[in-house]
C-alpha cells in the first residue's frame, strides 16, 4: 500500500531538491528513498524508475525557467526583454543548479508534454527577439546563439571557470549588451527576413 500522502508530484519535488544539492547526474532514486521517509521500492508505486523520475523532473523545470523568463520579459523588448531574461535565467540556474541541467536536453519529438514545454521556452525568447525583426531560420539562429551564450557562461560560473579579477557581472552585462547589438544587424538569410 502506497505511503498516505505520497504522490508523484511529491517524489518529483523531492528529486529537484536533491538534483539542486547535489547535481542532477548524482540524482538517483537510493538518494530520494530515505528523505521521504520510504524504501526505495516503494517510488515505483509512482515513478517508474530514474529515468521516468528524469523526464518528470525536466518538463517541471522546463515550465519553471519558461515562466521565469516570461515574468521577467513581461512589458518589455528588445535590449531590455533580452537583458531582464538573461538576469533571470542566470540567477534561477545559480539557485536551481539541478533543475537547470535539466533543462538542457533537448526532447524527444513522440514527448508531447516535453515537447510542449520546450516551446515555451522557445516561444517567449522568440518573442523577446521580436523587436530584432529576426523571422524562420534567422530567428531560431539567434536563439541558439542566446542559449550558447547563457548556458556557457552559467556553465563557467558554477564550475569556478572566471578566476580573473574583473567582476563577472560586469561581464554578463557586457555579454547581454554585446548580444544586443549583433541582433540588430543580424544577417538575414531566411527568404522572408
């Protein structure tokens, strides 16, 4: 008989807590077990094993980091939707460090929930691009160039990579603005951009 008030949800927000302290690679279902307060056979009455627990874990977090951006896009564009977004981003991946990672991979076309989720990240930095008048290919081009640009520099950060003096916001700044400026004279090379 499943623990009463054991759900899902409550072993998939377990498994963000663990996945923040101590890394989503080291997220498996011995580490969960004990903190809610239950064997370890007894998750699969509402997980089907680590990799199920994974994906739950990563359509949360995707909706997590998409309403994250939305929140901080929200009333603005251009340089200023571009800059609030990555503020944002940055900080809720230095909190979040387990549910950004799992934000990473990219889903599986036949996962429709994952996929949806996905979108909507996609769909709110596109509209953060609209004032850049970036269309098709040229638009999801510069997208791909802010999700380098943020998860290399989050990446950097976290694993200690900026040992140099000079502050590393300032260089965040430097690399939102400089962004900035490149999507205005983005090269189109869509037909219709």
């Amino acid at each position: 008989m499943p623990r009463a008030g054991l759900t899902t949800l409550r072993v998939v927000e377990e498994a963000e807590a663990v996945a923040d302290e101590v890394g989503l690679p080291n997220l498996t279902l011995a580490a969960i077990a004990p903190r809610l307060g239950v064997r370890m056979p007894s998750l699969y009455k509402h997980v089907a094993g680590i990799d199920a627990l994974r994906r739950l874990l990563s359509i949360r977090a995707k909706n997590e980091l998409a309403d994250v951006f939305a929140r901080a896009a929200a009333g603005k564009a251009g340089a200023q939707a571009l800059t609030a977004m990555f503020d944002a981003a940055r900080n809720w991946a230095k909190a979040h460090p387990g549910r950004y990672a799992a934000t990473v991979r990219a889903p599986e076309p036949a996962d429709e929930e994952d996929v949806k989720a996905s979108n909507a990240i996609l769909n709110i930095a596109l509209a953060g691009l609209a004032d850049y008048r970036l269309t098709g290919d040229d638009a999801i081009d510069a997208v791909r160039a802010l999700r380098a640009t943020l998860h290399g520099f989050v990446s950097l950060e976290r694993a200690g990579g900026f040992g140099l003096p000079t502050d590393v916001d300032r260089s965040f700044e430097r690399v939102i603005a400089a962004l900035a400026q490149t999507f205005k004279s983005w090269p189109a090379t869509t037909k219709d951009g």
